[in-house]
C-alpha cells in the first residue's frame, strides 16, 4: 500500500514537474461559491447523466448492427445473451430520459433565478444548444432498436420536419436519407447519435463550464445586474467549491446513480415486435418530451404547429436579449416570472393532454 502510494506520488510529481498541474488543480478547484445560490446540483446531475450515456452508449456499441437486417436482432442478442445486456440497455434508456428532465430543471432554475441576464447571455445561449443536442440525441436514439415504436415513431416525427414552410420537403428528405424511412436513415441516425452529437454537445459542454468557472455562480439575492457586478457587492458568505460544494454534488450524483439503477431494473427498457413499414400501428406518439409539439399541431393549422415552436425557440435562446430589464430577484421582474410560469404550465398541460389522448 504504502508502496503504491509512494509510486502514485511520484508519478503524480513526475507530471506536476513538468505540466504544473497543482497550479491547474488549484484555478480549476480553488472557487468560492455565493452561499446564497441554491443549483440543487441540477446542472451537475445533467453532466452526470450525460457521463452514463456516454460510457453505456460505448458498451451498447459494442455488440449493436446499425442495419435494418441486423439491428433488432442485435438488441435481442444484448438483452438475451450478453451479460446484464438487458441492464445497460434499460440504464442507457432511463438516463436518456433522466438527461432530458434535469436538463430542463436545471434550464427552469436558471430562468426562475434570473441567472440567465448580463453578463451571463452566452452561457444560457450555449445551454440552449445543449438541451437542444439532448434532444437531438433521444429523436435519433429512439429508432435505432429498429421495433415498429421506433419505426413509425420517427416516421411521424421527421414528419414535422416536413411541415416547415418553403424547405419543408428538403428538410425531410435531408433528416431521412430519401422520401421514406429506410436504411439510409438507420445509417444517418446511427451516425449523428454516436459520432456528431456527442462530439458537438462535448464541445459546448466545455465551454459551458469554463464561462460558469470564469464567472462564478450569479448571486441569486443581488437586487439588479448591475449591482451584483460592483466589486462593493461580492457576497460576504461564501462557500469553497472545493471540497464542499463537490462533495454534495457527488452525494446528488450517488443517489441519481441508486435511483437510476433501481428504475432500469423494475421497468427494464422494452422492445416491441421488429418494424414493419407496411403495417402502421394504431396509436403512434412521439418521447414524451415532444408530446407538446405534438398535441400542439393537433389543435392548430399545420403550418402554425411548426412556425410557433420556432418562435418559441428563439426566444427563448434570445431571452437574455429580450428580457433587458437589469432586475434579479423574482419578486422585482413579475411579467417575467409570469410569462414564463404560463408558459411552463402550457407545455405540461399539453404534455399530458398528448399522453392520455
Ligand atoms: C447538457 C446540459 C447541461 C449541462 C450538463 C449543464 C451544466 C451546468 C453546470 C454544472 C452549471 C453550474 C452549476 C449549476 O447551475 O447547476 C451550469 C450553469 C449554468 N447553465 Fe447549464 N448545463 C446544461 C444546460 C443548460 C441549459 C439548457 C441552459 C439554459 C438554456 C443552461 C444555462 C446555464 C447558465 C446561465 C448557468 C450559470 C448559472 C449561474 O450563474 O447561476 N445550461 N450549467
């Protein structure tokens, strides 16, 4: 032991020796934290989840054939033969969805909190982006098991894509790899979840936590932007990021992982029969995070049910820039805090209108 000890120390001197990585360490680890700003660890959870995805997606990689021949025998063959298949398969389902429901927490507490205005535009405008690949990432992982959900799920989803004004066919035809869902949108979907997703949203995700690292956490009880940027306003109660904040951050991330395991193991990840485009199933719903867009084109013109999610969007990547009032705290930004409240029960109410329907 004591002999490891001493190797790992040495090692550990050979590299500081030469990279000064106890410098590194200490920019990266040695922040204080305003003791009034409560994360609840939910953007740190997000990165959690995205760490599972990333090292059960490599396992399921490993044995998954991204052909319409030999991709639902191929989940068959993880969930039946290979050891605790069926187990990585349901942990990889349940964190995509976990992702997605802490990933939007976390959005919602940064609005609620008013940590989105100056000077933070950029790391919200990036956020967006991430919880848009997030996305990105369940619409094209749902139709790699090849089943008839999968299927004609992603054929009613990239049907959406259809409806947009004046590129609507092109954008179909460039999300599919052709007119109808074929092989070739096996190939493009299986290409975008393993190699350009993970590769955009790692890049972000770098740049995300280097502009929080750079600016600190917003100071939730600052009463406008421009008093919390007065070096007369830094908080007096602080608290060392290192070893405190991470420490129950990793406490967060052990529960998520408990809860996790439990859920993937109770309600393991199914599969339905292999798909067949001839024979359309009677009730196809998109993943429940796109069940609003969903019940929303039901109820209005089509082309409204595509051009309202897109303004919706954008305004809220550009919200930083809309919402220029300098005031934090919700109680001083009611119409804010309002707008977005409706909004937030809007989606809900129509997330599980499109459920029960
Ligand atoms: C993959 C998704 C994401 C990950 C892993 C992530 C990670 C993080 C982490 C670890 C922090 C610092 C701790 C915390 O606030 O919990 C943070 C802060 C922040 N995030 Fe994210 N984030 C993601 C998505 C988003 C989204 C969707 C938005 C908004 C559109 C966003 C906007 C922000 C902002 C503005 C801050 C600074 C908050 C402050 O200063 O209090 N992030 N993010």
């Amino acid at each position: 032991m004591q002999n490891q000890k001493s190797t790992a120390w040495r090692a550990w001197q050979w590299l500081d020796g030469r990279y000064q990585l106890a410098e590194l360490m200490g920019a990266l680890l040695h922040v204080e934290i305003p003791r009034s700003v409560q994360t609840y660890y939910l953007g740190g959870i997000a990165l959690f989840f995205f760490m599972v995805q990333v090292v059960t997606g490599i396992l399921l990689t490993l044995y998954y054939q991204p052909t319409p021949d030999t991709a639902y025998n191929s989940i068959l063959f993880i969930m039946n033969e290979v050891n605790f298949g069926w187990l990585i398969r349901s942990i990889h389902a349940w964190g995509a969805n976990l992702m997605v429901v802490f990933t939007i927490l976390h959005l919602l507490r940064v609005f609620f909190q008013g940590a989105y205005k100056k000077p933070r535009e950029i790391t919200w405008g990036i956020g967006f982006f991430l919880l848009v690949i997030t996305l990105g990432f369940g619409f094209t992982g749902y139709l790699l098991p090849w089943d008839q959900r999968a299927f004609w799920a992603t054929t009613v989803g990239s049907e959406i894509a259809g409806a947009l004004p004046l590129i609507g066919e092109q954008a179909l035809i460039f999300l599919r790899g052709g007119a109808d869902v074929t092989a070739r949108t096996l190939t493009r979907f299986y290409g975008v979840h393993t190699l350009i997703l993970p590769a955009m949203l790692m890049a972000l995700l770098i740049i995300h936590l280097t502009m929080v690292h750079q600016q600190g956490l917003a100071d939730p009880t600052a009463k406008s932007v421009n008093d919390a940027s007065t070096p007369a306003r830094k908080p007096k109660k602080l608290l060392p990021f290192f070893p405190n904040y991470l420490l129950d951050e990793f406490i967060a991330w052990y529960i998520m992982l408990a809860a996790l395991v439990i859920l993937a193991s109770l309600f393991p990840a199914g599969l339905e029969e292999p798909a067949d485009p001839l024979r359309t199933p009677p009730h196809t719903k998109p993943e429940w995070y796109f069940l609003f867009l969903y019940q929303g084109l039901k109820l209005v013109p089509r082309i409204m049910g595509v051009i309202i999610p897109i303004i919706g969007g954008l305004i809220l990547l550009l919200l930083p820039l809309i919402d220029r009032s300098p005031y934090i705290t919700a109680r001083n930004r009611p119409v804010a805090i309002a707008i977005g409240s409706v909004t937030l029960i809007a989606v809900v109410a129509l997330t599980i209108w499109g459920w029960l329907s």
